[in-house]
C-alpha cells in the first residue's frame, strides 16, 4: 500500500496527491486498501466499535420507528442500509421486526450496500434472517437491479470514512494539505490553493478560516448527496455519525480539524501512519449534510443527539425495572446498554442523528418518532 501511494504521489504532477486520493487509496484500494482486506476492523479483535455494537436494543428502536411508519402507509417495508460492516445492526432490526409484526415482516427487503467484500462475507454469517437480504457492491449496482428506490435509508458511521480534503489558513493565505514523499517517509506538505471547488465550498457555506486553522472539507459527500436524487424516489433518510455544527468547527478546540486513525483502539494523530492497515475518519459536517439535503430535494425533519433521538424514538419501553441478581443475565445486560447509550458523556453524546425526508410532504418528525419529550 505504501509502495503504491508512492507511485501515485511520483507520477503526480505537483509532486504530491491530495488527502482525498490518500484516503481513497489507503481505505478503498482494491487490492490493500483497510476496508478491502480480509480482517476484522470492528469490535474487540479489529481497531475500533461502533455505536450498534453496544447492544441489541439499538436496532430494536430503530425497528420499531421503521413498524410504525409501516402500519401507517407512510412507506412499504423496505430498507436500504449503506455500509453495515459486520451486519449486527441489520439483524437486530430484523429480529426485532419480524417479533413486533410478522405480517409486515414477511414482505420486507432489507437491502444492504457495502463495497467490502470482507464485510459482505461477514454479514452472511452474522444475519440469521439472511433471506430477508440482498447485497450489493454499490449503490449504482442496486440502482441497476431494482430501478429508483422507495423505503427507509440508513447509514450509520458512514459519511465520516468518506474521502476529504484538507485546508489550512496561514496569514492571508489558504493552503491545501496535501501528502508528499521526504527521506522515503510520507508527509503532509502545505502549498498554496488552487483548487477552485475546495475555495468555492468555504465561500457557500460561509466559513471564513481564521489564522492556524484547518479543516476538513467533504466534496465526496457532496457528490453522494447529488447522486442520491437519481436512485432515492421517496423515503425517510436516517443519518447516524459524528459531526460538528458550523458553529462548532469554529470553536478553539476544534481549529486543528478532525482528521485522524483508529489503529488497534487507540487513536492516531497522524493519518499518515499504517496506510491499509488502519482507518482514517474526520468528524462530518452537519449542517452541511442538511443544506446539501435541501438541494437535492431531501428535507430537514431533525437533528438530534443519538441519546435524544433513542429516547423519543422508544428505548425506554426496553427497560425492565423489576431487579435481576444476576448481572449477566439478557436483562441486565439490556438495562446496562440502556443506560451507557443515555449518559450524557456516554457513547451518545458524541453522535448525532439528522433524519430527513423525500416526497412526502405532510410527515413531520412527529409522525416518525414514538414519543415528543
């Protein structure tokens, strides 16, 4: 992998690659980028947890946020989740589905995206109701099987392993981040910008970087966006990811931007280290997530912070008050993943849910949620 990004920094014309073709080599390169290779990436053996990984109760509300919005004919019972790695999440929701309405559950698709073949073996393993599921390789490769899409969509800790780049202001002057080669050893190189949609992106969205600050800026989330208005027809999006406001990517501690690796749990400063073998995530940009969303006909229904959104979509009803001895039993170990995705400095409080709309016009976020707290 390091060989290869080598060449493509020597056969570059400026002598370096953007951040973007680094991440989209070392993540997604075919034959040794992290996300293609045969190793576990999630979980106590791999190098980092995801929130879904807590406990079976995080797909049971989303399940029963999906039901609801069935049995009211709001949309049929489709599902299409983007990048669901080791595919707990999906078969918690369809557990707890089928439980809640078999009727509806005997006509739901649960489609699955995800570009690793890693991840798809796994996820034929790791899902019991795996009839229930059809996989895909891309997005374009579903579009081109099942024609525009109408269902629920859901991501979760997607947008933050998408390609970006990088900007940093120095004096009066805005310079791209990029990745060179010195003394055989990658390392970042600032030179002056002259990469128009990276400087129109800070202009439309009307962040001005103040000196010494840098951040990261996501043109490939842009473009997923666009793309979604070919193949989504009409659905409820439900986004889950780690992000800041434009408000808070100004705030001081934040100035260094939110580029980083997860190798081994433990986190990376520098993303340059272990390419292939370690992933590289930055924090998203929310609200660009949402104005984005607006332009392509995605409506803002809300954002909230993950605990906010368990808890009007029904986590509660998942807690059982009557005292167990034992402290391995299912129960208690359910009231415990309850409480740990609740705590304000908990697993939650760093993630966000936007949840956003196409074509149906007369649903709030009243309709999509359980409870208004």
């Amino acid at each position: 992998m390091i060989n290869k990004i080598k060449k493509s920094i020597k056969d570059s014309e400026k002598g370096s690659i953007s951040y973007s073709d680094f991440i989209s080599l070392a993540l997604y390169d075919q034959d040794g980028g992290y996300y293609m290779k045969d190793r576990k990436k999630i979980g106590k053996e791999g190098d980092f947890y995801t929130n879904s990984n807590v406990h079976s109760v995080f797909g049971k509300v989303l399940a029963r946020i999906f039901v609801q919005l069935v049995q009211k004919d709001v949309l049929p019972p489709t599902i299409c989740e983007i990048g669901a790695g080791t595919g707990r999440l999906a078969s918690f929701i369809l557990d707890e589905w089928e439980k809640i309405d078999p009727v509806t559950f005997a006509q739901l698709n649960y489609h699955i995206i995800e570009m690793s073949p890693y991840h798809r073996r796994e996820q034929l393993s790791t899902i019991q109701k795996i009839e229930k599921v059809c996989q895909y390789e891309s997005m374009d490769e579903m579009f081109g099987k099942i024609g525009k899409y109408t269902g629920f969509v859901l991501s979760n800790e997607l947008f933050d392993a998408f390609p970006v780049d990088v900007l940093q202001r120095k004096g009066n002057e805005i310079y791209e981040a990029r990745v060179t080669v010195e003394d055989d050893v990658l390392k970042e190189v600032l030179i002056p910008c002259e990469r128009v949609e990276l400087l129109n992106w800070l202009r439309k969205n009307g962040i001005a970087l103040r000196d010494g600050q840098r951040m990261e800026i996501p043109i490939a989330m842009n473009k997923w966006l666009d793309e979604s208005s070919v193949w989504l027809e009409k659905g409820i999006m439900f986004t889950i990811d780690y992000g800041y406001t434009k408000e808070e990517w100004m705030e001081p501690i934040h100035r260094e931007g939110s580029l980083r690796g997860f190798y081994k749990h433990q986190m990376i400063r520098d993303p340059l280290l272990h390419p292939g073998d370690m992933d590289v995530t930055t924090h998203i940009h929310l609200d660009t997530l949402i104005e984005k969303g607006e332009q392509v006909d995605l409506t803002f229904l809300a954002m909230l912070k993950q605990y906010q959104f368990l808890l009007r979509g029904g986590i509660l009803e998942y807690l059982q008050e009557h005292y167990d001895p034992n402290p391995f039993s299912e129960v208690s170990k359910q009231n415990r993943a309850i409480r740990n995705l609740l705590l304000d400095d908990g697993i939650s409080a760093s993630f966000t849910v936007v949840v956003q709309k196409k074509e149906l016009p007369n649903i709030t976020i009243d309709d999509v949620l359980l409870y208004n707290l």
